[in-house]
C-alpha cells in the first residue's frame, strides 16, 4: 500500500506568525486516536519563526506548506485541501485542540451516513482564562432548516447554536469542488455549509459530544471578533435565497444589530428593523432581543455568561443537592 492510500484523515490547519500556538494544535491532531492520518499545516506566506519551530515536531506525518504570498484563512484552508492525501479533510485552526477520539468518532459517523457527502461537525469546550463550557447547547433537530438552527436566538447569551471550523469534517471531494470563497471577509464558513447544504447527496451531522477545544485568550483578536456589521449585511443579503424568511430577519435583528449596537447610531436600528419585517418573517422573540442588544452596554453583555457560568460551577461543588 502506498503513502497516499495510508493516509484516511488530512488535518489541514492555517497559521501565521504563531510558532508556539500553532504547535499545541498540531500535537493535538498528532495524538489522535486514528493514526492514519495526515498534518498539514499552511503557513500564509514567508513565515521563518514558524516553519523553523515546527521543524522541531519530529513526526513524519506532518507536512508544513508555506506559501508564497499571503492569502488569508480560506485561501490557505483551499491550499491545504489541495495538497490533501487523504480522501477526508478535517479542518483545525491554529490556536484551537482537538481531543483524542475526534477524528476517529467523526469517521464512524460518516461511514454509516445515507449522504453521498456527509458532514460531520461536533459539539467544543469554549474555553477563556475565566471559564469554559459546552456548545453549542443544542444540535439540530431532524429536518430543521440549517439556516433556522444556525440563526435563531432565544437569548443573550452565546453557544446556543454554532458550527465551529475546527470540528468540521468532510470529504476532500466536496472541498474541491465547492472551496471556501477567499472573497468574503468572514462568516466563510457559514457560506460554505450554507451554499453545501443544498446540494443533492449532502447531509449534515453532529457528534453529541464535545470534541475539540476552542481556547479564546484576552487580547487576542480572532477573525471572527472583527467588528463590521456592513461586511455581515452585504453577506446575508447575497445569500438571501439559501436562508428561510425566519432565519434572514434573525441574522439581521441578531448578528448584524449586535455588531451595530456599539456604534449607537440609531438610525441604522430603524434600518435593519424595516429591511427584517419588509424582507424577512421575524419572531417577537427577535424583536425583545434585538431591543435589548440595542440598550445595555456591550460590557454588560459580556459579564453575564462568566456570571451565569461561575453560578453554574458553584451549584455544581460536591456538596451541591444538585448533583
């Protein structure tokens, strides 16, 4: 059997000026249960530190790629893909960690889906200095609308419906054929399930249980924290066929109003409330939350979850009746 027919899995993970990062998720995806894999880590343009640190992991299933010039994430996820050996391809990013069973649970669900084109993506341990828990809280019901269960809302808190990059997995076919859009400034990955999705012989599908660690560090920015409400607005509106009514007036009520929020300008609130009711089908649920994005303080906001979360831990203490 020769090398490529060895190789089931292709882990492809995109960095950039983050050789000490980059390495604890490589050891991750090494460390796997499933040992027919690959590692391929895409380093988005000339990057010395990086290639030289990586250099030090003395596994021969890794590969490290570096491109010439910059691309950005989806660039060099496509490049990744493209270099794949394997017929899977299973996406990582660089300061995320998969968990020892990920890629071996995720095969045994794709090889029993009825799909031509399964994905299959998992529930993560969203982890701060603070806290951590398990999202997202539900996974789709059957037969409900990818855009429905990706969107809709029923509070202010985050993790209540989320598909994560770094437990996505799928045939390395489907990503050739259908590569992430390198034009969109976020919400790729979205567009990309979204735009999959409706194709025929494509299924979507989530392990219960959590299987990769998305560590989120103070004072590190990730792509998907960046502010832009309009690059969302532009992004919904030229998906707007792929997405129910419901879903459309949620993601502008929910998504772009929370972005737009900090800005205060209340001309854009009476905006987007006219373009969901006018465009789309909203819930009263969506109103109440749209309205509260709007009045308290970001600050607020972000206090609650580590609150709620730290009350959750305390009632859980070994003593706790609740246990």
């Amino acid at each position: 059997m020769n090398e490529s027919n060895q190789v089931l899995v292709s882990a492809v993970i995109p960095t950039c000026g983050r050789p000490q990062i980059v390495s604890r998720a490589v050891k991750s995806a090494l460390a796997q249960s499933l040992s027919m894999i690959e590692v391929i880590v895409v380093v988005d343009g000339p990057d010395e530190a990086t290639a030289r640190h990586l250099e030090q992991i003395n596994d021969s299933r890794l590969r490290v790629v570096v491109l010439p010039v910059n691309v950005g994430a989806a660039g060099a996820r496509n490049a990744g893909v493209s270099e794949a050996k394997g017929n899977w391809i299973a996406f990582l990013d660089d300061d995320d960690e998969w968990l020892p069973q990920k890629l071996e649970s995720q095969l045994q669900i794709a090889n029993h889906s009825k799909h031509t084109f399964p994905i299959v993506y998992s529930r993560f341990i969203w982890k701060t200095a603070e806290s951590e828990f398990i999202g997202p809280r539900r996974i789709p019901a059957p037969y409900e609308h990818l855009a429905d269960y990706l969107f809709f809302r029923k509070s202010l808190f985050y993790g209540e419906a989320f598909v994560n990059t770094s437990t996505l997995f799928a045939k390395k076919e489907l990503l050739l054929i259908n590569p992430l859009d390198t034009s969109l400034r976020r919400h790729e990955d979205w567009n990309w399930v979204l735009q999959v999705s409706a194709l025929e012989g494509v299924g979507i599908h989530f392990a219960p249980e959590p299987l990769a660690i998305t560590n989120i560090e103070t004072g590190r920015k990730r792509l998907s924290n960046i502010n832009d409400w309009q690059d969302s607005l532009n992004w919904i509106r030229s998906i707007r066929s792929l997405v129910t009514p419901s879903a459309y007036s949620c993601f502008l009520l929910t998504f772009v109003g929370l972005q737009a929020a900090s800005e205060q300008n209340w001309k854009v609130f009476w905006s987007l409330l006219r373009e969901a009711i006018e465009l789309g089908k909203p819930r009263p649920i969506d109103f109440l939350l749209y309205l509260l994005r709007w009045l308290i303080p970001q600050e607020v906001r972000q206090w609650l979850p580590a609150i709620f979360s730290r009350q959750r831990k305390a009632e859980l203490r070994p003593n706790s009746p609740l246990q």
